[in-house]
C-alpha cells in the first residue's frame, strides 16, 4: 500500500512569503526614475543591493520600459540610498541602512500605486482561455493505434508472475 502524494509543494511563509507578493504587486508606471547609490564596503548596504536586484528583474522592469534605473557605487562612507523620482515630479529618498528591502517596497507602494493609471480595455487579451489551448488538449483521445502502445507498456503481473 502507497501514500498518495498530496501537498507535495508547499508555500514559503514567513518573511520570503511576504517579500514575493510585495514584488508581485511592484508597478513602475507612476515613476521617472530611480537612483541607487551606496558604498560596497559599507556593513549596511546589503539592503540596497537585494532592492538592486528586485527592481532589475525582468517582470518588474516590464512594469515601465521609460523608467531608468540607475546604480551609483561611491567610496566615501555615504549612507545606502535609494531614490525614487514620480512622474509628478516628487522625489522619494529612503536611507536604507537600517531598514530592510520589505519596508522599503512597501512603502513605495504606499506612494507610487495610488498613482497608477487604471487600464485600458485595449491592453486586456480578448479571448486569452482560446488562445491557450493546445492541440493536446484533455478533450482529445488518444487515437487506436497508440493505444496499443500504451497497453503493451502498461501491464502488471498477476499473483503468478504472469502478464496479463
């Protein structure tokens, strides 16, 4: 007797939980430009490099192809910062040596997605379900003469050993 597989993926809770759905919901659409700049022999600026990364991932910079985003390493014991310039001409500073990359997405969010347009109808597939369909679909049947294949494959002995 087996135990049926179930729940074989589980969801990662806990701070790298949080962490992706504040990346998912990351819209650049509302920004100009973003500046990070920070010193590499600084202790605090692991922050600002994983906010680096999150902000230089492909689905977050397709968000806004217009929006620049800029690294600035110094060498002068400067704090880490990150500066983030809206498209009404406001700039947000976050001084992100003692604040962890959530925070920093999320209070961006807090400013930035009040200030998303909402979308145009033109934007939305139309029918996107009929374009997915493939020619594999689960409404076809296998035709006869593959279904001799998979019968010859597919037997289990009997008590005995046989075939069947």
């Amino acid at each position: 007797m087996s135990i049926p597989l179930t729940k074989l993926y589980k969801r990662i809770r806990g701070f790298e939980g949080l962490l992706g759905a504040a990346v998912k919901s990351i819209n650049l659409k509302p920004l100009k430009n973003i500046t990070f700049t920070f010193d590499p022999f600084d202790q605090d600026a692991n922050t600002i490099r994983r906010t680096m990364h999150i902000f230089n991932l492909i689905k977050v910079r397709e968000t806004n192809l217009k929006c620049l985003v800029k690294n600035n390493v110094v060498c002068d014991r400067s704090d880490p910062t990150a500066e983030f310039e809206l498209s009404n001409g406001k700039i947000l500073k976050f001084h992100t040596a003692n604040l962890n990359t959530l925070e920093v997405i999320e209070e961006l969010n807090k400013y930035a997605l009040p200030l998303v347009p909402p979308p145009d109808e033109s934007e939305i597939p139309k029918g996107y379900p009929e374009r997915l369909k493939s020619k594999y679909s689960r409404d076809k049947r296998i035709p006869k003469s593959k279904r001799r294949i998979y019968n010859i494959v597919y037997r289990y002995p009997d008590k005995e050993g046989n075939l069947q």
